[in-house]
C-alpha cells in the first residue's frame, strides 16, 4: 500500500512539473498566452497565484489538449509524446 502511494505521489509531481513546463511554452508566445486565459476564463493573477494548484495546472493541459497543433508543437518542445500531457491533464484533474 505505502509502494502504491509513493508511486502515485510521484506521478502527481511528474503531472504538475510537466504542467509547468507546459505553461511555460505557452506563455513564450504571446497570442498563445492571451488564447490560454480567454478560453480558460484565468485572469493573469489567478494564474500566478494558481502555480501550485491542480485545477490550474489542469486547466493549462486542457487548454494543449483541446487544440491538437499546440499539443503537438507542446510536446516537441518538451520533449515528451502527446499522450504524455494528456495523461498528466487527467492525473491532475482527479
């Protein structure tokens, strides 16, 4: 039981760093930034203060998920498969 809680634990940080880095790609373009908090309905402050909270970091994945160019130049950049950010999106929406 303690196994499957570590493991868990780490997926959550794997999820929420990935997130970050995530956010971090879209904030670099600045029409791809004003399109996250239009279509996420954040304000720019509740994004800062949301850095650490899973519904935001969730929001962000979404927000890849939901256009599939930017899911794909996302994970590119990141170095990750697609599937990969969608996988840590619903990690961190649970």
């Amino acid at each position: 039981m303690l196994q499957r809680r570590q493991t868990a634990e780490t997926s959550g940080s794997d999820a929420q760093a990935l997130a970050l880095s995530a956010l971090v790609w879209v904030l670099e373009d600045e029409r791809r930034a004003e399109r996250l908090l239009t279509l996420s309905g954040l304000t720019p402050d509740q994004l800062r203060d949301g850095l650490t909270d899973p519904a935001v970091l969730s929001a962000v994945l979404d927000f890849l998920a939901a256009h599939e160019p930017d899911l794909i130049a996302a994970a590119e950049a990141l170095a990750v498969p697609p599937e990969r950010i969608v996988a840590a999106q619903r990690s961190l929406s649970v």
